[in-house]
C-alpha cells in the first residue's frame, strides 16, 4: 500500500458475485487491503444435474482464505456484523443484492459501486449488453458512491473503451473488468486522500439497461442489418440471439458481419447472405438445437434449404 494512504491497511468487505467481479477482488487481495469478509450470493443449481454450484466469487475468496458470508438477503444479523468490523469501505462489483438504506452508511468513507457502464447512461442490471445493442461507440467503468437509489449516487470517476464493430459481450465483459481492476487501488487511495471529489450524475440523461429476456434475444428479420448485428454481438456467447428455422427448429447465432446487399427478410441468397429490412447479414457461427457452435456454411451443408427461400421467420 501506498505510505500516503491516511490509512495504512483500510478495512474493506467486498460484494460481488459473477465473473465481472473475480479480477477486482483478485487485485484488492494483491494489494494486500484488510479485507474483513467477502459477501456473495449462494451457489445456483446448474447443469444436467442441477447441482448448487459455488459463484466465482465465492471460489476465490475461499482460494484466498477470506471469510465469506452468502446471506439470501441482507438482515439484522449482516448488519451488526459488518457494524463490528470497524470498516473504512464497502466495495460492490455485481452483487445481485441491493444493499438497505442503513447499511450504506456503516463504513466511514461510505460504499463504493464499481458499474460497467458511463453512468448516469445504463443504469441497472444489464449495462454492457444493452450498451452495445443499441451500438453505442464506446462504454466504461464508473466508480459511484452508493445512495439511495438504483445507481443513482455521485460518480468518483470513470474509465472509458471502445466498443469494436467485432465486440461481443464478452470482449467487452473482459476488457471491462481488467479495467476496474486495475484503477481500483488507485481509486480507493485517491479518494481517501480527498484527490477525488464526487460530482453528482445528470439525472435528466439517465437511460436504463434492464434485465436481458428471452424474447429480447429473439431476432427479427425485418429490422435493418445493423440492428440485428447490434443484437447478435450484445449476447454473444451467452444467452445468444437466435431465430426459428421454416421448420420450427431454434438456431442461435453467435457472429455475423454486414453486408451491402439488399436481400429478402429472412430469405437464403445464393451467396448464403441473409436479407433483413434493410442490407444483408453474412451469418459466421450457429449453434443448432442440442449442439455445438459451427461454421454457417457447415449447418447449411446439413439442410434442405434453397437459395432464395425464407429459412428465418
């Protein structure tokens, strides 16, 4: 740590549950903080066993022998433990939980949300998805100070990225969290020396990123190509967009690139493009119905379908 910190060894509990949230509590524990306790939510029944399998969180606090707490939700008892743990900060990178009033005031310098997005834009559940399905051009982190509110407290500062015409969801994912993690020390250190002063956000541009639904991901072919490239790359490689074949059959493509050609909606050129309400898609990689991720020009290989037919509704 650094010897200017007014506090040598600030004591910190961490929340977080996903993957988003691993390399930043990776980089706390590097930085060797005080890390009281690791709150994340319990395992989810998952896979063909539907076995309770441990958050990615919970496996690296385990690995780091931290203290973990995997409260349903948070309580009296969370509260007057984290009231004993004399805490200077409680760092929240993707919770799941939203924290009650009172507790945002247990630490002495307050609670601090690590938000995949350029708040006050994207505010909610699904920031980096909805971001590049409405093809926005560049996203970020926001460190925000926790208030009342869905991300609606004061912003410490952010960090920007591009958002690549080949970015998914997930390259934006990854590149996202590297990012957090590493300005997260340096961000903790500067506001505790007062170098960064909270600026609150403009509310009036407030835009919302809600929870990813099924029929969200369902492709329709009569919007322009762009849209539905947009879409295809917000939820690849998971959930994944996906169409109905002619014969009610669910394909989920994972990649696809415009193509300046004006096609049929849902029609199979003789070039294997795909028409859409306005230019074509060149679909790269599907994966069918109990299978795995293939060329498309391999699934096409497999099919009855004709050039010039509408294979998509």
């Amino acid at each position: 740590m650094n010897n200017n910190l007014l506090i040598d060894n600030p004591n910190i509990v961490f929340m977080g549950t996903p993957s988003f949230a691993v390399p930043i509590l990776e980089s706390l524990v590097n930085e060797s903080y005080n890390i009281k306790c690791v709150y994340t939510q319990s395992g989810k029944a998952a896979g063909r066993g539907m076995r309770s399998k441990d958050s990615p969180v919970y496996e690296i606090a385990c690995k780091n022998k931290l203290c973990v707490r995997t409260s349903e939700k948070l309580n009296d008892d969370d509260y007057h433990f984290l009231e004993k743990q004399d805490l200077d900060i409680i760092i929240v990178v993707a919770y799941g939980l939203i924290l009650p009033e009172r507790f945002l005031s247990i630490p002495k310098y307050g609670c601090i949300n690590v938000h995949a997005s350029l708040l006050p834009k994207w505010r909610g559940a699904a920031p980096i998805q909805r971001s590049i399905m409405a093809g926005d051009k560049k996203t970020g982190i926001s460190f925000m100070l926790m208030q009342k509110g869905l991300d609606t407290g004061p912003i410490l500062c952010t960090e920007e990225i591009q958002i690549a015409d080949n970015d998914n969801f997930m390259t934006i994912h990854d590149s996202l969290s590297i990012k957090a993690a590493k300005t997260i020390n340096l961000t903790i250190q500067n506001y505790i020396l007062g170098k960064l002063i909270a600026k609150e956000q403009d509310h009036s541009n407030a835009s919302y990123a809600d929870k990813i639904k099924k029929n969200d991901t369902k492709i329709d072919w009569s919007l322009d190509a762009i849209k539905i490239k947009n879409l295809i790359n917000s939820v690849s490689p998971l959930p994944c967009a996906w169409t109905l074949t002619k014969d009610n059959k669910r394909l989920k493509i994972l990649s696809a690139s415009i193509v300046d050609i004006e096609g049929k909606i849902g029609v199979l050129s003789k070039d294997n493009l795909l028409g859409c309400g306005s230019k074509s898609l060149n679909i790269e990689k599907v994966q069918p119905e109990g299978k795995k991720i293939m060329k498309f020009d391999d699934y096409l290989r497999g099919r009855n379908f004709l050039s010039g037919e509408k294979i998509f509704v």
